[in-house]
C-alpha cells in the first residue's frame, strides 16, 4: 500500500513575532476608543395613552377529531391578553390547540388606551367512513372460491370416494348457507382414456357431484353439469401426481 | 410395453403358408385370409403378419410415368402431379405390386402403338400388367389418355382405355389420377370400387380450436368445414356423403350438430338435453345412433336423421358410447361400456337385445364395423393397469369367433380406427410421430402411412365411397 504524504508545516519563530505585533497593536486601538465619552440622552416624553392592538389566526383552520392546530396572536399597547377557554396569555404568543368540536376562540387585549378583540374559528370536521376500495367485504363469488373445494376421483371411476366426502360435506354446507349462488361442476378426466368415453365418465362425475348435493339439501335448479373429459386438462404432464389433477369435479361460480 | 410386442413372432402360419387354392387377384381372397388368421386361436395373441402378399400373388403392374403430350408450359408440373398420385394411388391400393421403376425398358410408351409387350411380360420388369398414357394441355383443357394392358395376352392385351378432359388445374389433375387409378383397382381387385376418390372427415386443432376438417384420402386438399369456435369432435359423414353429423360444445352443453356439405352450413337439428355425443349413420342413411346422458347415465339412443322418433337403446348403469351400425346389416350396433368397470365393446341388435361382450380384458373403446360385416376394428390396451399402462393398439376382431389380431405395433397412442369403403384401407390416429396424427394402413398392418403434419389431428372418418 502506498503511504499517504503528509505534510509537515513548521511554524517559524518569524511568523509568531509577527502575530504578536498585531495583535498588540489592536489591543492599543480598542483602548483608545473606551477613552471617548458619549452625550447623555435626554428624559423620553412621557408616551401617549395608546390604544391595544390585537389579532389572532389558526391554522390549520380545519381539523379533524385528534388533529391539533397552532393558535398565534399578536397584541401592542395591552397589559391585559386573555383567550376566552385558556385564560391569560402573553401578549404574542402561540399555542397548540386540539379541541374535539368546531371552537371560537376570543382574544381579549385591555391596556390603558382601551380594550381590542379579536377572534378566529377553528372547525373541526367528523371524519369520512373508511373507503370501500381498501378493504372491501368478500363477494359471493369470493366467498364461492374460498370455500367450495373440488371433487377428486379415482381413475375410471366417478364414484365419490371416502376422503373425498369432506369436501363434498363442507361444500353442501357452504352452498347451503348462500342460497342465492348458482355454479356449475365441470367433469374433468385424465388424458390416458379415449376421447369419447371420457366425455361420457366426465358427464357422471359432474352427475355424482351434483348428486351428493342435492341430497345434502342444495336445490338442483342452482346446479349446472358440463363434462369437459380430457378436453381441457388442468395439468399436463405425464404422472400420477397430474393424472390426479385431471380427474376431478370442478366448481365455476355461474355470475 | 415395447417386450410384449417381441414376445414371440411367428414366422409361418398353417392358415397362410399353405396355398390357399385359387390365386384369386381379389379382396374377397384377402378377407378370407384374414379371417383364417383369426379363427386360429392359438396364434391369436401372437404378432402376426398377416396379409395379401403371403398367401395370394398380386398383379405385378408396371407404371411407367405418363408421357407429355403438348409443349404447354403448364404441361410439366401438372404432368408430375398426375404421375405422383396416380403412383402412389395404386401403390396404396393393396391390391397390385407396382413393379420397380428401374427394370422398366429405356423406351416408355405414351400411346398403344409404342408398346411393345414382351419388353414388359419378360424379366427383368416380369410385369403381368402395364399402365401408360400422356397428359397434354391446349386450349385451355388438361387432357389425359390413359391405357391398361395385359402384356402376357399378346393377342388382345387392352383391358382399359380411358380419356380425361378438364380444367388445368392441381386439383382437376389430382381427381383424374385418381378416376384413373381406381378404374384399374376396380378391374384388378376383385371388383371392389377403388378409394381414391373417397374423402376423410376429421378433428383437428389447426385453427386455435378443435374443428372438423376434411381432405382427400391421399392427404392432400386438407380444408376446415366447421367454424363452431368451441370444441367440436367425432365427426361422422353421412352415407350419401351431403351431411356431417358430429358433437360439439355448445351454449346448452355437448350438442349432436349437422352440417350440410352442400349448403356449407348447419342445418337444424334438435338439442336433446344433457351430454350429447359420438354420432353414428346407419348404412341406408336413415337413422343416427349416438350417446345421450339426457336421462342421467350416458345411453345408446337411435333417432332418424331428421333427429325425430328418439328411443334409447340401452339402459342400467353406464356409461355408453361410440355406437356404430354393422355396415352390411344395417340390424345390429357396436358400442362402448363401462358398466362393468373398464370400458369394454359389446354388440347388440339395434333394438338393445342380445347384448355380447366381445373384449375379455383391459381397456377397449371406439369400435369400427367393416363394411363386409365380419369385422370389427377397436383401439385396446389389453394390458392395463394403474402404474403399467399398456399402449392403446388397434386391433381387428372376427365378430363371430370374437379371435383377434394386433395391426399396430409401433408405440404411441392409436385410436379411432376407421374403414375404407372398400374393406381393405384403415385410417386412425396415433401419437407415434409424437402428437396426434392421422395415420392410414392396409387392413393387414402393412403400408403404414402419415397423412397430417400440421397441428394436432383426431378421430379419422372416411366416406363411405
């Protein structure tokens, strides 16, 4: 690593003779003008009894509850500052104020020439309810995605099998709860079966489904099938893990 | 799954190694064959190769490209589209041996007075039969003489002659090679039309949905019919050839929907309710069977064409699909069930009687019916279970002795097995290339062919002539 070159200034016996000499010289100067004596001035008249000024502002002049705004007044020629709701102030002055109602506030300024007033209004205002966009309650269609759960089959079969029987029970008991929601259940299959006969096992999927529903209690009129078979696979790779994927009954919310 | 088709192959067969008496030029001899094969049963679960080359000799026909006639500039290309599938139509007929261009004479005849027979009855072209012609264009015709010969009868070797006259076009050249080419397999197949200008129907996804498309049995004129804009399937071409019935996603659900060719729009038919699917034409063109889930489980039902006078077929626990009317008959249909766990074929009387299972085992769908009546094809994985499932072949079935014969062997998915008209050609689709493809063969297995590249391509159904 390089060293960084400092550098070495000498102070020279010559310099500091030469600080010494002015700075000597100045104190000489200085000792000369305390020499020089002033005029007495002569008694002040004695002032006319002047009348008081007073002003007083707010800002903000618009709060809401919580909110604080800055009281400021001014006054001249008063002995006496007083602000109705505070009491006695000084003659100018600011102060922070958080009222929780729409407040007057009256300033009084008495001095010998007279009495001033002054006042100003600070209003406070109620807030606005919460906007809807930030937190909006969940729609039917919200509640529908959130709750309802498919139907996954075995393969070939459209039976409802045992763990299964969960999701179909808290599905009927969702749909149950809002009556006014119509779906469909769409009958999905794995594309490891024909085409034709697929569409046919999709069908009794979407059936069995709707099945179990209404005799959980879910009025039929509410319910649409539609067999997709293998037309519309969710997943497209080639194991169990997607076959499994693919054979299902799948809700869509009807709007 | 690749070791079970290596299991064991079996290179002579009592049935078709033995002379099969009268060396008959004809599909008749060809189906005798095949169901000899089948009613062996103990080569039934074998990889056979059968077919019309073991045990019947072909006509081996010469075809020396067709001669131009006229200095038309159009004459070349038009004259090499008319040599291209006129060749390949007979090549593909199953009914000759096309003899190899190079044994054929440096002279090549383009009119009768230029044969001359012993240069193509002796070796090395040893050809039985010979096929020439030219093709000129003037005046605005395409114009094309052509001639089949017998070169082993000297005295009277002319069997055909034929003059073409139309439009110089692709498309016009095209239809004459392939009027020509089924002139000569009408003679020399046993008196069965040829197919070349038989039409296949069939899905494909091309144009950003699935659409029923149609083309020329060689591939080639491929153009969309339907523009439904959803999902449309299993199209099925009515006997006369004016009307495509198929299924397609409507508003209401799975609709039976028909589409008329010479209009070139749809033409009302009525919606049932529920699942609608899989359309099928009697042979006389009167009904149409199809499944419906109108009634909860998906059935077989049968309506007129008209879509009027619905009846179910077939009842209990399905579900049924894929119908198909025995072609000869017209009295019985083939369908799909899984009413006993996996889908298996069964075969019943077009009232719902008499219901026979003809598959044993596995998972057997989409049944074919030929047009002779005596067989079925089907797409089968006989092995199957979760964790070794087997690939999905097509297979053809002796209905009466329900024996069976594998005809592909070659991986990919194969489905949809579908007849020529003329009993001996079958179109079906496979994965084989890697995605769904339109696939043709010999009823045999033999002449295995692509016919689609483009896209994603299903469900094959040929016209019915």
């Amino acid at each position: 690593m390089k060293r960084n070159n400092v550098k070495n200034i000498d102070l020279k016996p010559q310099t500091l003779k030469t600080l010494a000499t002015v700075t000597a010289l100045g104190a000489v100067l200085m000792l000369g003008a305390c020499h020089k004596k002033a005029a007495p001035p002569p008694p002040p008249p004695p002032p006319p009894a002047a009348s008081p000024t007073a002003a007083i502002s707010v800002s903000p002049d618009t709060i809401q509850p919580g909110q604080s705004a800055t009281l400021t007044w001014q006054t001249s020629n008063a002995t006496d500052v007083s602000i109705d709701g505070i009491g006695a102030v000084q003659p100018s002055g600011s102060q922070s104020v958080n009222p929780t109602d729409s407040t007057t506030y009256h300033l009084v300024a008495k001095g010998s020439g007279g009495t001033q007033e002054a006042s100003t209004r600070l209003t406070v205002t109620q807030p606005p309810p919460p906007t809807q966009a930030v937190t909006p309650s969940p729609t039917d269609e919200d509640l529908f995605g959130r709750n309802v759960q498919d139907v996954y089959f075995d393969y070939d079969k459209s039976n409802i099998r045992g763990d299964q029987q969960t999701s179909v029970q808290g599905d009927a008991q969702f749909l149950n709860q809002h009556p006014n929601i119509s779906f469909t259940i769409e009958g999905h299959c794995d594309d490891r079966g024909s085409t034709e006969y697929n569409l046919a096992l999709g069908d009794q999927r979407a059936s069995s489904v709707k099945s179990a529903l209404t005799g959980a209690g879910v009025n039929a009129s509410r319910i649409k099938t539609i067999s997709y078979g293998k037309e519309k696979p969710f997943c497209l790779e080639d194991n169990e893990a997607c076959w499994q994927q693919n054979r299902r009954g799948h809700f869509v919310y009807q709007k | 799954m690749d070791d079970r088709h290596k299991q064991r192959q079996v290179p002579h067969f009592p049935g078709i190694s033995a002379p099969t008496g009268a060396r008959l030029l004809s599909a008749l001899s060809f189906l005798i064959l095949l169901s000899s094969v089948l009613l062996a049963p103990s080569f039934a679960q074998d990889w056979v190769r059968t077919g019309s080359g073991l045990g019947v000799e072909k006509a081996r026909l010469a075809v020396p490209d067709f001669k131009p006639a006229s200095a038309d500039p159009q004459n070349a290309a038009l004259l090499k589209t008319f040599n291209d599938t006129f060749w390949n139509d007979l090549d593909n007929s199953g009914v000759v041996e096309l003899v190899s261009k190079s044994f054929y004479p440096l002279q090549v005849p383009g009119q009768p007075a230029e044969v001359t027979s012993n240069l193509w009855s002796a070796p090395p072209p040893n050809a039985a039969m010979l096929a020439f012609g030219n093709l000129g264009v003037a005046g605005g015709k395409v114009t094309v003489q052509g001639w089949l010969y017998d070169v082993k009868n000297t005295a009277s070797p002319q069997i055909l002659g034929k003059q073409y006259t139309d439009v110089p076009t692709d498309d016009a050249t095209r239809l004459i090679a392939h009027k020509f080419a089924d002139e000569i397999i009408f003679r020399l197949g046993g008196g069965i039309p040829g197919i070349a200008e038989s039409k296949l129907y069939f899905v494909s996804d091309r144009s950003g949905h699935k659409e029923v498309w149609a083309m020329d049995y060689d591939g080639s004129n491929q153009h969309q019919i339907t523009h439904q804009g959803s999902i449309s399937l299993s199209p099925r071409i009515s006997p006369d050839g004016s009307r495509l019935a198929f299924s397609s996603l409507t508003k209401s659900g799975w609709d039976i929907l028909m589409f008329s060719l010479d209009l070139n729009r749809l033409i009302s038919f009525p919606r049932f309710g529920g699942t609608n699917l899989s359309p099928a034409w009697s042979a006389d063109g009167t009904s149409l069977a199809f499944s419906s889930s109108r009634s909860g489980d998906s059935q077989i039902y049968v309506c007129d064409a008209s879509g009027n006078n619905l009846r179910r077929i077939t009842a209990g626990k399905g579900p049924d699909v894929s119908p198909v009317w025995n072609r000869k008959t017209g009295a019985q249909v083939a369908f799909v069930s899984g009413s006993t766990g996996l889908p298996q074929v069964y075969t019943m009387e077009a009232d719902g009687t008499n219901q026979q299972r003809m598959t044993d085992q596995g998972y057997a769908v989409s049944p074919g019916w030929s047009p002779n009546g005596q067989f079925l094809t089907l797409a089968w994985i006989r092995k199957y279970g979760p964790g070794e499932p087997g690939s999905s072949d097509i297979y053809l079935m002796d209905i009466a002795s329900k024996q069976w014969v594998q005809l592909t062997h070659d991986g990919g998915r194969n489905d949809f097995p579908s007849w020529a008209p003329d009993g001996r050609h079958i179109v079906f689709q496979s994965s084989r290339s890697g995605k769904e493809e339109i696939w043709m063969m010999l009823a045999d297995g033999t002449k295995l062919h692509q016919l689609t590249f483009t896209g994603r391509n299903t469900q094959p159904n040929w016209s019915w002539k």
